[in-house]
C-alpha cells in the first residue's frame, strides 16, 4: 500500500469520527427536541446565541419575548446547551420544592467564585440546612418589604447617577453599589 492511500485512509477515518462526534454533540441533542416549545436555532454550532449578541445587555428581553412567544415554557440553545425556562411561579414552587434535581456543576464551577459557600452553590446536603435556617425570615411580608426598599434605594441610586452624568462628576461605583446594598439589607433587618 502507498503512503497516499494510507493518509487517504485515515484522513477520511478521522473526518468521519469528527463528524460523528459533531453530530453527537451539536446535532442529534437539538433533532431529539425539536417538537418543544422554544424558537428555532439558528445554527447547530451557536444555537440561539445570535438573539443574545444581538442585543447586548438585554438577555432579560429577549427572554421575555421568548415567554411571549412560546408559553410559560420554553427551551432555548446556548451553544450546545438546552435550557429548558420554566417561567410560571406554580410550577417554580413544585420544581424547586418537590424535585430533588441536582445543580449543575457548570452552573457551580461560575457562580461558586462570587457566592463562595452560599446557598446556590453548597452541595445538597449543607443546601438544604441553610435553607431550613433561614426559611423562616424569607415569607411574604419580609418579601414585600424588602421588593419595597430596594426600589426606593435603587430610585436613590439612579438620583445619584443622573446627577453625575450631567455634572460630569467621577463617583466610586464599587462604593455605590456596595452602600445600595447594605442600605437594603439594614433597612429589612
């Protein structure tokens, strides 16, 4: 046998791999759920990432438009990633509540660095004792009181902001986020 044939031989054993492993990865996953509820991808490499890009800082409409546009529920692709959002506050309670589903552990690996042992991210174990010792504080009154403080200081906030902009003032934006909170925090103790 040539060395020619050789390298046909593998170069078309390893673009068959390739391909094989591609479809595994990208394709077959998003053919297997094309009859849910969600809008169509716009490619199998990105999947839905357009909509995002396209609109920077403004993931929050798109979802919105998504709900609107497809139900309470709905799947979308980021990259390879189904994401099934499940945006009905009915069926958030019996989810979180009644499925013990396990977190991801991508979703670990990128908020675990800012949360540190939080309640977000501590294994299941430790999570649920955490949330039966604040369980208590966290009712409806405590809710409505704190969704109220964090709108006044969050208008304070903006105040300040806006009166920055138009003073061309440099203001310490750590600082401000960081006195929003406690404001919230010390106001809802």
């Amino acid at each position: 046998m040539s060395a020619m044939f050789i390298a046909l031989v593998v170069g078309y054993l390893l673009f068959s791999l390739s391909w094989l492993l591609f479809s595994l990865v990208f394709i077959i996953p998003k053919l297997r759920h094309r009859n849910f509820p969600g809008p169509h991808y716009r490619s199998f490499l990105f999947g839905n990432a357009a909509d995002f890009i396209a609109h920077p800082g403004e993931a929050h409409l798109v979802l919105q438009r998504y709900r609107a546009r497809f139900g309470k529920t709905f799947q979308f692709y980021a990259l390879q990633r189904r994401i099934v959002a499940v945006t009905d506050p009915d069926d958030v309670k019996f989810v979180l509540a009644t499925k013990a589903l396990p977190k991801a552990e991508a979703f670990n690996a990128s908020v675990g660095a800012f949360s540190r042992d939080g309640l977000l991210t501590v294994p299941e174990e430790r999570h649920m004792k955490q949330r039966r010792a604040i369980s208590g504080r966290f009712n409806d009154d405590f809710l409505r009181s704190l969704h109220v403080q964090t709108s006044a200081a969050l208008e304070e906030f903006a105040g300040i902001l806006g009166d920055a902009a138009e003073s061309g003032a440099v203001i310490d934006f750590d600082e401000m986020v960081t006195r929003l909170a406690l404001d919230v925090i010390l106001r809802c103790a």
